[in-house]
C-alpha cells in the first residue's frame, strides 16, 4: 500500500469563548471525491465514505484523531509534531467537511502564532491505500483505502506536494503483525536487491519469505484463539461483556479478526456490507450473551 496525500486550501480560522477560555479552531472543507483532484487521483464517494466513518468511529469519537504540523513522510501520527485535535467530520454533498482545535502543543501554539498574524494555511490528508487507473485513464483510489489522519496542517498550501509524492512514491507499506505497525519497504532498493540475487539466493529468500509468513498467521491465529477462549468461558456473566469491551477497544485487533471472533462465539456472521462492524459485533456478543443467561 502507497502512502497517499492530498492538499486542500479551503479552510477558515474560528475562535470560540473569550479571554481565559478562549479555543481556536480550523474549520473546511477537509476532503473530496467524485472529482479528479490537482494530483491526478479519484476518490469514489463509497471508498471515502467507509475510510471515513472507520476514521470516525476509531479516531474521532475516541478524541484520538490527531494531526501534525508539516509533510510527515510516513503514515504513523507523530506525538511530538502534534498541533491538533480533529473534533468531528460531516459530509457536505461530495466534501468532507472537518472542524479541528488547535492544541496548546509547541506545534499547535506555532499555528496559533502563525494564524493570529495573518498567516494562510492548508490541510493535508493523510492515508495508505492502492491506485489503479479507471477507464478513463486516472489514478482511481481503491476499496482497501485507509486514513491515517483526515489532516495534517501545512503552511504552504499553494506548492505543490510534488516533494512528498517525490519521497514516497517509490515506497510501500506493509503491516507487521509481530510489531504492530506498519513498515515502509523501499520497492526500488528490493527490486534491486531482488536483481542481484543469486538463484540459491533467491530460493533462500523465498523460503525465508513463507516461513515469516506462515509465522504471522500462526501469531494472529493465537491470538484470535486466545479472544474466544476467554469470551466462551465467561458466557452468560458479566465477565462476558467486559471481555467484549477489551476487545473492542484492542487495537491489535482489526475488524477482519473481531468479525471471526464474533462469527466463532456466536455462531452468527457480520455480513460484509456493514459499515459499522464495531457497533454490530457489539451488539450482537450482547444479544448472544443475554441468550445465555435465559437458557
């Protein structure tokens, strides 16, 4: 997967209460699909809508939806570069329009600084997903889109971000289960490496490459088997659901495995064009674990 950013420039400075209490705010237009943007991209309105409403639901409504000042070039939230808390994202037709405080951060206090001068900034998106060219020839952004922040705050919001793509267009990204974190893999350097192999070399690579494999999968199975066994044992209590809260708030855990955990303890599958999968797996560990107590 690609590290993907896009600019926009439409945002506005708001400031809330009065002096001692006093909250600044960017508010605009954070996102958009259905068009061709300046880099070249398309967003369907549905990939949008799913990345948002998971950003939503595991960012924002947790008031962990973090963005940082500058170009970062890769997609983990920085801590240190922090300056804003994205607050809430709501559709405007085709435009996702995000409000954001400014956070008493060395980063937020410099947009802050910067805004309170007259200063002019832009929001940057931020997201892993794959590009495939549609039928009319542009980069069409794919189902498997991810946001890492709904926006980064940039000062130079009518340059290019030609230096970004420059960075990281050679760059994929792969989620490393053991590390719990996604790994960037310069795709030019193991082409190369690739290239130079020798057969014996490669034929060690590949064996290497399936046993790490094969690795991952037996880890996120135990893991997955571990969920089940404590959920089972504690059918029909109120350790149950606690363990189902765990579960939820887990991020080791992604919603392709909390479905096979649900499917598993209760015998029911999640259809896949939910959108919500938190809230219905949710909902049905409580319905199933309500079964319990009657019987």
């Amino acid at each position: 997967m690609k590290l993907i950013t896009e600019i926009l420039t439409d945002v506005q400075c708001i400031t809330e209460g009065s002096d001692g209490n006093k909250k600044m705010y960017i508010e605009g237009i954070f996102m958009q699909s259905e068009i061709k943007n300046r880099n070249g991209r398309y967003y369907p309105k549905g990939v949008m809508e799913g990345a948002v409403t998971n950003y939503i639901n595991e960012k924002v409504t947790n008031k962990n939806a973090f963005g940082e000042l500058g170009h970062p070039a890769g997609p983990t939230i920085n801590l240190d570069r922090v300056s804003h808390l994205i607050e809430s994202l709501r559709w405007e037709g085709n435009n996702v329009v995000g409000k954001a405080r400014l956070l008493d951060t060395p980063m937020g206090m410099t947009v802050q600084k910067i805004m309170e001068g007259g200063g002019k900034i832009g929001v940057s998106s931020r997201g892993l997903g794959s590009l495939k060219p549609n039928k009319a020839g542009i980069q069409e952004v794919q189902q498997d889109f991810k946001l890492a922040t709904a926006a980064d705050i940039v000062s130079d919001p009518s340059a290019p971000d030609a230096f970004v793509r420059g960075i990281m267009e050679d760059t994929e990204y792969f989620f490393d289960l053991a590390k719990n974190e996604w790994v960037a893999r310069k795709v030019d350097q193991t082409v190369k490496a690739i290239k130079e192999m020798s057969k014996d070399e490669l034929e060690d690579a590949k064996i290497a490459l399936f046993e790490n494999f094969l690795k991952s999968l037996n880890e996120t199975s135990k893991v997955i088997d571990d969920h089940v066994k404590r959920l089972k044992e504690s059918e029909g209590s109120d350790r149950f659901m606690k363990h189902v809260a765990d579960l939820h708030a887990s991020r080791n855990i992604n919603v392709h495995e909390l479905r096979q955990i649900c499917q598993r303890v209760t015998g029911r599958v999640i259809p896949e064009n939910i959108r919500n999968h938190k809230k219905a797996t949710y909902q049905l560990f409580q319905s199933h674990n309500a079964g319990v107590k009657k019987q």
